[in-house]
C-alpha cells in the first residue's frame, strides 16, 4: 500500500504563512489561524506541504486502508482560502445559509476572503464539524 503524502511534520505553520505571496490570502491565512486555534484548543501542525491541520482522527476504510487526518484545517490555495470542514455540509444547512459568500466540495469550504463571510458562523460551523468528528471517530 502508498504511504500518504499528507501527514502531519515539524515544519513551521508561520513560516509556511508568511511565505504566502499574495497578502491579502496571507492576513486570511493568518486569521483562520487564529480562529481555528481558539475554537480547537488545538496547536496548528504542517500536513503535508500546503495544509495547516488542528487535532487529528484515525479512520479506517471498509477496504482495510486507514490513515490519519486532521480534525479541522485550512490552506491558502491560490484560487481560495481553503478550510477542511472534515464532517462535510449535510447536516450544517442552516449555518450554511447565513455563512455568506462561499463554494463548497465534500469537505472544503472555499472563500475568496474571509471578510465574505459571517466569522462567528465560520466559527459555529468549525466548532460543530470538530465535535461531529471527535464523537464519531473517539476522540
């Protein structure tokens, strides 16, 4: 079986921030940071190159493959501040709705700027996806 490319290292989340070329995806960087550290109680840790993750869950696969990920994290792609909501959407509807201005994929929630949507819902919704995760995985 692969070895994942994406686990957790000892490289500096600060360093890897400020070398975010673009400064308006850096100061979103740099506050998802401190949100997610003040909703996690988590201290943020480098996964893989790009991903800042908080906290971590075991999953097991019902074809034998597991692995770790981290409870909640983001990464300030290019195109958009990324957050891994790992709980996904489904159950978040009226949240959702008053988030503001976003896309969504399975787990990722992308936001041109964070000043586009409702930090407090962006905190609700972190808060509930960490909770979901920790209960459903033990942790």
């Amino acid at each position: 079986m692969a070895t994942p490319k994406t686990v957790p290292h000892d490289a500096s989340v600060v360093d890897f921030l400020n070398a975010v070329e673009n400064p308006e995806r850096k100061a979103d960087a740099m506050k998802a940071l401190d949100i997610m550290m003040e909703v996690t109680g988590e201290k943020p840790k480098m996964w893989g190159p790009s991903i800042v993750g908080f906290g971590s869950y075991h999953y097991v696969y019902a074809s034998g493959r597991e692995g770790d990920w981290p409870l909640t994290g983001f990464s300030p792609r290019k195109q958009a501040l990324t957050l891994y909501i790992m709980a996904g959407f489904g159950h978040y509807d009226e949240l959702m709705s008053r988030l503001g201005k976003h896309k969504t994929g399975k787990s990722c929630l992308y936001v041109k700027r964070l000043s586009d949507i409702d930090e407090s819902v962006l905190r609700e919704l972190i808060a509930a996806s960490v909770d979901h995760m920790k209960s459903t995985y033990g942790q």
